[in-house]
C-alpha cells in the first residue's frame, strides 16, 4: 500500500470512530429515554446505520491491518513473540484490533435484539445494554493521543 493511501484510510478510520462513537451515544440516549415508547422504524434505522459504519470501519480497519505498517507487518518484520513484548506494536497487532472485533459483534448482537419478539421496553434496554458495553470497549480500545500508543497521533 503506498504512504498516501495509507494516510487517506487512516484519516478516514480515525475521523470514523468520532462518527461511531456519536452513533452509539444517540442509539444509547435513544433507548435510554424511550420508556414504554414503541420500538418504532427510527429506533431501527438509527441501529441499521450504525451496524454499517461499524462495518465500514471494520474494512477500513482490517484494509490498514494486512496492508499498513502497524498490523501484519509488524508480526513479519519482529516476530509475534516480540510484537507482544512490545507495548506499542501489542497494542496494534492485537489489543486494537480484537477490542473492536469485540465491539463490532456487540452491536451486531444489540441491533438484533431488536429484531426478536419481545415487549418493545425490553428491546430498548437490550439494544442500550448491548450499545452501552460496545462503546465502553471502543473508548478503551481506541489509540488516544494521550497513550502510548496513540502519542504523536493527534484526534483526528
């Protein structure tokens, strides 16, 4: 992959989480102040747009993963063995990449507890419970300039 594509797609993957991130806020507040309301079409399309960007981010993230120079690359060039010994390349080569993997299957998960057939209060706090622990996994796996792993990075 040359430097500016790998640039462009790394850009877009970190301006994407601020969109992720804004996403599950308002499907969490969503279902957080629906009470008895009905499970209606907006509820569900602001779960189908969100199970779409996290998609979208999970391409551009396994695209950077194989073909950038923090994932595959870095097990090539150390060794895995060294790669976990090393904070910076262990976070990339896996505490990066499976917390979003584990991300990205909760709100999966969450998005389809809406689909069942149960009372519409318990899809809201399934989907917001679900929405909830993705989001809190994201915010801990994410590079923030202000770790090790993210310094030097900036927000954006």
């Amino acid at each position: 992959m040359s430097q500016s594509l790998h640039d462009i797609l790394l850009h877009v993957h970190s301006v994407g989480r601020w969109l992720l991130m804004l996403l599950l806020l308002i499907a969490i507040f969503n279902s957080l102040v629906a009470g008895q309301r009905p499970f209606i079409k907006s509820d569900a399309r602001t779960g189908l747009i969100l199970t779409i960007v996290a998609d979208t981010m999970l391409l551009l993230g396994l695209a950077l993963w194989f073909f950038g120079p923090f994932g595959y690359a870095v097990i090539q060039s150390m060794g895995f063995k060294a790669a976990m010994q090393n904070d910076g390349a262990r976070f990339f080569v896996m505490e990066h990449t499976v917390g979003m993997l584990i991300a990205i299957v909760l709100i999966h998960i969450g998005k389809a507890q809406a689909k069942k057939k149960i009372i519409d209060r318990k899809k809201h706090v399934r989907t917001m419970v679900f929405y909830l622990v993705a989001l809190l996994v994201i915010l801990a796996s994410v590079p923030w300039p202000f770790l090790t792993a993210g310094a030097g990075r900036g927000w954006f």
